[in-house]
C-alpha cells in the first residue's frame, strides 16, 4: 500500500468526524454555541494491556507457551455531540504475540502495529440512571471503522525465534493487501472494526480518569500469518497469500487499558451541590462539559411570583398619577389649565401661549407703526366657530382672521397653524371630513383676503376626538364646534419657499414679473 493511500485514508476519517459534528442539532433556547456555551472536545490517552485471538492462540485468557504480555497505547480525539451522543477519532500502536502446540506448533510475533478509525459513542449513563443520579460518572458503549497495518512473522516453537516459518512481509503479501512503506519494511493493510466500552470519572474540571475494554474485529485471517485448515498438517504455507477461508473464525485483538482524559475548552468548570444536596450549575462561573452535563440544567425555572409578589411589583413600578389639569381646558382657549395663567378668559379670547389675554388689535397696530417686522414670535391663538354641520365662516371670527392676515404678512417668520374640531353628533368620520371642511374654508378665507404666503399654513382636523367640553348640552355641543388658531415661529425643517415656487431660469424670469395686487377685502 503507497504512502499518499494512508494520507488519503485519514483526510476521509477527518471529513467524515467534521461532518458529524457540523450535523449535530443543538437543543432550543440552550446552543451549545449559544447564550450559555458548553465545552465538548476531550482528548484520551490509553496505555492498555493487549490480547490476540486467533489460530495461532493456545488459551483464551492465560499465556500459552512461548507467549509474554504485550502493550499499546491509544490516543482519542474526541468530540461530544450531545449529552448522550458523541464521535472520536483513535489512533492505536503495540504489539500483538500468539502461540499453539496442538496441529501448528508455531508461535508468531507482530511488533508495532498500527490502527486508526473512527467511533461512533453513546453514554447509556444518563439513560439508565439519568443526568443526576451517579453525576460525576460516564459510562460509554462505541463502535467504529478504520484500517489496521501489522507485519507478522511465525516461528517453530523451541527454536527461540531461530527457525521462521512465514511473514506477511512477502511479495505475494504486498499483492493480496497492498503495503505501506515505513524505514524500509513493508506493512499489510486490513479493514478493522472495533467494538467497545468505557467508563471514566470526574476527577477534575480538566481531568477524567477511566477504564477502556476494547475487542477489535479484523477483517481477515491473516493477521497471524495463519489460517484454520484441520488435520494433521497445518495448512500449505504457500497459499497463505490467496484468497482462501479455513474453518476457523476471523482475527481479533482485544485491550483493557487505563484511560486518562483532557477536557478541551474555555472556563472550565464542574457542578457542586447545594446545601440541600441539589446539584447546581451556575453558567456565569464557568463553562461546563458536555459530557456530564444537560444543557437544560443551564435555564434557570421561569420565575411565578404569588399574588402578593405581583400585587408589590406593580405598585413599584405604577407610574405616578397625572395631573387632571393637564386635560381640561375651562376657560374654552385652547390653553390647558395646568398652563394656563388666566383660567377665566373670557370664550373667544385671543390669548397668548400662557393663557393671557391679549388685545390684538392693539398688538397690530403697534406693529404697523413701527413698520418693522419682529424676529420672535408670540404664540396666540384664536376660536372661531361654526354652526351645526356648517363649513362657513361667521361674520364675528371674520374679523379675527382678517387680523392674522395682517399679523402674517408682517411677521414673515412667522406660520399659523389652523385646528378643526366638531361636537359628537354624527359618526367619527363624517366628523373628521367636517372639521377638515372646515379649517379648509378658514385657509381659504386668509387667501383669498390677501395672505401673501399661504405654504406657512398648516391644517389640523380631529373631528369629535377631542372636545373642549360636554357633548350632552348645547352649550357644550357650541363650544366644540370650533376652529383653532394658532400662530408659532416657523419651523427651521419647513421650506421658506412660498407655494408653487420655481427653479432656475423660470425663477428669475417671474421675480422680473410686478407683484400681484391684493385683493380688495
């Protein structure tokens, strides 16, 4: 066998471990890359005592003649995929040694094998006794896949190795198993399937310290150069090489070793008990190891608190009551009484944004004699209401709207905001089309009356959703039947631009245009 078929043979093994692992479903709500992460890689070491079974095997657990006690040592990489599931990759190395006086007199001789595959694991531990009961403990049951390489030789008994009956290190070898070059000799390649068990503890955060059984069945009878064939002469050694089954089984070599495990990972960390005996994870110490640990111990019970609890929790947490001022308005001048400085204002005030009354024709004429437009603003608002299910403006608030005409022509830093509402008569929305006719007729009114800028209006309409006061009394029903007025400095974010501006050349050409006249009022 060529050397580029080993490394072909292991890149598989190592493809197919990742794929395993890249496959694995994580538990919901508890990942093992989640929120509250787990470690899961270990790496075993085993130092083990080894065992041949096979023709050339006088007794099946003492020595037989010609026969001394043989080792291996074992290394594992190994992959916890859940709590109860989990993949390894193994590499073996040792030797293997064999003897029979009974038809073969012959003993052989297989120093440094070498074997890797990969096991599939599953911890019955948690299925029998489940995760709390015996927690500390890990009990594995595995089977697995790889390839085995050994270079055999049999010798006459008596002859202290002297007299060499036969080794697979033969050309017809190299032809009937392929050969793996290694210092020059020649190694015969079989398939292995090894079958096992494992218990290991808890010693440390870090450490685990176990005992591994293993019996590795080979896909061949040739592991001891040997092959059953009855009677009174042993088999004709020639033939050794062809594809020919005596009566007796399969090779196998079995092991019993001491398993020392290193839990990979960040943090590591191991589950205490409680003072009442209750085992205990706490990921905010650490992390734990999948192997002795149930990602559902790391999500801590959902918290019922008891009626008085919650009765405590939502007083703590109640905000803190609203002052009823900040909804009523009882003066009827669209100023809260909780800012209002004036609460008597008498209906149809103009007031500022406090609440005061202002005289606004004196405030306009005080303007116009000086001739100069403020850069301020002063917040003031005005009512003007409507008859039952009208749109028409009356003739008493046509003189207040006349005065925000003049107000805005002079102060052009300055924008209205104009506010419709209804009373509750009719339904929601036939009220919000009303109370948009409405501030429509007002915005019309202020246009048609000379207002040079109307894109410094801004129209507002609620319908009945908010009443300045009873809908159950006339006088109630009179008072919200209203539109508001409100004049506020303009706002940085709005185009200074007068409606239906153009760019550009047509810009220039209409600023060269005479101003339109006013329309007599």
């Amino acid at each position: 066998m060529k050397k580029v078929n080993f490394l072909s043979t292991l890149l598989i093994v190592s493809f197919a471990l990742t794929k395993i692992n890249a496959q694995a479903p994580a538990p919901k709500r508890a990942g093992y890359e989640g929120p509250n992460k787990l470690n899961t890689w270990a790496l075993t070491i085993t130092p083990a005592l080894t065992q041949f079974y096979g023709d050339l095997r006088q007794h099946d657990f003492k020595l037989g003649p010609e026969e001394h006690l043989t080792g291996g040592l074992g290394l594992g990489l190994h992959k916890q995929v859940s709590p109860i599931f989990g993949a390894s990759l193994n590499f073996w190395t040792g030797n293997l040694n064999g003897s029979k006086q009974r038809i073969y007199n012959a003993h052989f001789e297989s120093k440094g094998f070498l074997q890797t595959s990969i096991n599939a694991h599953a911890n019955l531990k948690p299925i029998l006794f489940g995760y709390d009961k015996l927690k500390r403990w890990k009990w594995d049951v595995y089977v697995g896949y790889g390839y085995m390489w050994f270079n055999s030789k049999v010798y006459r008994m008596g002859t202290n190795n002297g007299t060499l009956l036969i080794s697979s290190n033969t050309n017809r070898s190299s032809k009937t198993a392929g050969e793996w070059e290694r210092d020059g000799s020649t190694y015969t390649r079989e398939i292995v399937v090894p079958i096992g068990s494992s218990i290991h503890f808890e010693v440390s955060p870090r450490i685990d310290i176990g005992l591994d059984f293993t019996l590795n069945h080979v896909n061949s009878e040739k592991l001891d150069v040997t092959y059953g064939g009855g009677g009174a002469e042993q088999y004709p050694r020639q033939d050794i090489w062809l594809f020919r089954k005596g009566d007796s089984k399969q090779d196998k070599w079995g092991s019993v070793g001491l398993a020392i495990t290193y839990k990979m990972g960040k943090s590591a960390v191991m589950a205490k008990k409680d003072a009442k005996g209750n085992w205990v994870h706490d990921p905010a110490k650490g992390r734990y190891h999948l192997r002795y640990t149930n990602p559902l111990a790391l999500i801590p019970p959902p918290y019922n608190p008891t009626m008085k609890e919650a009765d405590s929790i939502a007083k703590a947490n109640m905000p803190k009551p609203v002052d009823p001022r900040l909804f009523t308005d009882s003066d009827g001048d669209g100023v809260a009484d909780l800012f209002d400085k004036e609460p008597s204002t008498p209906a149809n005030s103009i007031v500022s944004g406090g609440g005061v009354a202002m005289d606004l024709d004196k405030y306009i004429k005080d303007i116009i004699a000086r001739n100069l437009p403020k850069e301020e603003c002063e917040a003031m608002f005005g009512n003007i209401e409507f008859d039952t299910d009208k749109a028409i403006v009356k003739d008493p608030s046509q003189q207040i709207l006349r005065q925000v005409i003049d107000l805005l022509n002079l102060r052009p830093n300055c924008r209205a905001i104009i506010v419709g509402h209804t009373d509750a008569r009719a339904s929601d929305n036939y009220n919000v089309q009303l109370s948009k006719r409405r501030v429509e007729a007002a915005k019309r009114y202020l246009i048609r009356n000379g207002l040079q800028d109307p894109s410094r209006i801004t129209l507002e309409y609620y319908g009945e959703l908010r009443p300045l006061a009873d809908n159950k009394s006339v006088e109630g029903m009179s008072r919200n039947r209203r539109v508001e007025i409100r004049i506020l400095p303009m706002n940085d974010l709005r185009s200074t631009y007068p409606a239906g501006f153009r760019t550009g050349k047509k810009k220039e050409q209409e600023a060269t245009k005479p101003a339109r006249e006013k329309r007599q009022r």
